[in-house]
C-alpha cells in the first residue's frame, strides 16, 4: 500500500518528500505500560460560574465527566441530604425538569409529597423533608405547552413573574429551563423569553446577590419525532441563544445538549442515569 503523490506540483520534489513512501503491512505489537500508578488531579472542583469550552464533557463507565473541573460524588441517599440540608430549591420549565422531581422523591425517601390540589402531570409538585428542612417547588413554564398532558390554564404563569417572586438568601436554588416546547415556533419567541429571564435573575440578583441560579440546558430527543418542527437543529440554535443570552450573570450552566449526545440517548425524556448525572452536577454546584 503506497500514498498517492501530490498532484499539485509533480515537478516539486519538497512536495513529494512523504508521498509514495510504503506502508509496511505487519506491525509488531505496541506496549503501552504505566509510568505511575498514582492518579493526580490537575483540575479544580465545579464551580456554578466556571463555563467550559466545547465539548464540556464526555462519558466513562457511564458517568458524565466535565473536561475543566472534577465532580464530586454523591452517590448515596445520605449524602444528597446532607448536601439538600437547609435548601430551597425551585425547579422550573417543562417536564425535563419534572424528571428531576421524580429523581428526588425515588431516590430520598425523607422527602414527603405536599397535595397543592392541581391536577395532571403538569401542575405544581411540592416535595419537603420537614426535620432537615428541605424544599423542593417544581412548576412548569408559561405558554407554549405542546402535548396531550391536561393542566390548568389557571395555573399558567410565566417565569419571569414567578422568579420576581422568589426573595432568595444563600440557601435559595433556582433551576430553570427552557426550549422543547419553543421548537415549532419562530425564534424571535424564544429570545424574548429568554431575555426576559435574564432581566428576571438580574432583578433577584439585585436584592439577594447570594441567590445561586442554574441553567438545566435543553437536551435532544427523538430524531424520527416530526423533524421537520421538532428537529434537534431548532434544539442546538436555543442552546446556543441561552448561552449567549446568560454569559454575563453568575449563572451555572448543566450543558445537557453535550451530555445527551454523549450518552447517545435521542429522546425528549432521558433516562434515569442521564437524569441522575444531571443532578450530581447540580449538587456539586451547590454544595
């Protein structure tokens, strides 16, 4: 097997210095031995304000890993409760978020479900540990809803309104996210309530700057699900317009686009492990 010459100038022979050079076909074998046992880490633990490049992370032994910093472990119901201790976390946007409720009370068996006398799988979901003092508030976004859930129109509310509300000291969390339900809409939608956010989180900045506020980001999901309105391209342009939008708050950011892509998941709900990953970056930002 030989390289094809450079055509470009036959006459050059600098040019042709590599080129025609055979390839042996047998290789002997290459032996790749360990100089140090001793594992050194040379990044820093997740900070929320810490953004990291592209790609952010990637996937080993089915663990998300960011590239600019380590995360810590919380692997056991014990020491998620030690982390949510004295928290008051707000969780908002669509049902991506709401799998995070769902991660919750499964896996912490303290947490006690509150009756606020909705109904359907989009009304607000209250979950409260009362002797470690956690609170956990899931509420979904304003208009767009596109799906065959029912809910109360009476219960809709945009989340600018509901983030002003928030009066937030050290021990508030706010998570929110946006995008799927913005998919078969212009994207001048989209900016404008993403931008609207933002003026919301400046304004709770504002009166509590120890408020600690994080991006879920929109993840992929189904590529044979309508693609020509709910294709992951539409998904990617949001992704990129938070980013844009949010760089100059002290936001931290769960990239969940690159994450998705690396698990390969391609749907709208991921499963239990990717959620699961998601929300060990959360504490780790957190605690």
């Amino acid at each position: 097997m030989a390289f094809k010459q450079n055509l470009m100038d036959p006459d050059n022979s600098s040019m042709r210095f590599n080129t025609g050079v055979e390839i042996l076909n047998n290789f002997d074998s290459i032996s790749v031995s360990v100089c140090n046992k001793q594992t050194i880490s040379l990044k820093g633990k997740c900070k929320p304000e810490m953004w990291s490049s592209i790609p952010t992370g990637y996937v080993w032994n089915n663990t998300w890993n960011l590239v600019s910093c380590n995360l810590s472990h919380f692997d056991t119901e014990t020491q998620m409760t030690v982390c949510l201790k004295g928290k008051l976390i707000y969780i908002l946007g669509d049902s991506t978020t709401r799998q995070w409720m769902e991660y919750f009370t499964k896996n912490i068996r303290t947490l006690k479900s509150v009756d606020l006398h909705g109904f359907g799988k989009l009304r607000p979901q209250l979950v409260v540990d009362l002797e470690r003092k956690i609170y956990i508030h899931w509420q979904r976004h304003g208009y767009p809803l596109i799906g065959s859930s029912s809910y109360s129109a009476k219960e809709n509310e945009y989340l600018a309104r509901v983030i002003d509300r928030i009066a937030g000291d050290r021990n508030t969390i706010v998570v929110f996210s946006l995008g799927q339900h913005f998919r078969l809409f212009p994207i001048d939608i989209f900016i404008r309530r993403a931008i609207n956010i933002h003026n919301a989180i400046e304004r709770l900045f504002q009166r509590s700057p120890e408020t600690r506020v994080i991006l879920k980001g929109e993840n992929t999901r189904n590529i044979n699900d309508d693609p020509e309105r709910l294709s992951d391209f539409y998904g990617y342009v949001h992704s990129l317009v938070l980013k844009d939008i949010f760089q100059d708050l002290d936001v931290g950011i769960i990239d969940a686009w690159d994450m998705t892509i690396a698990y390969g998941t391609n749907d709208v709900h991921p499963p239990e492990y990717v959620v699961e990953n998601q929300i060990k970056m959360f504490l780790n930002y957190i605690c």
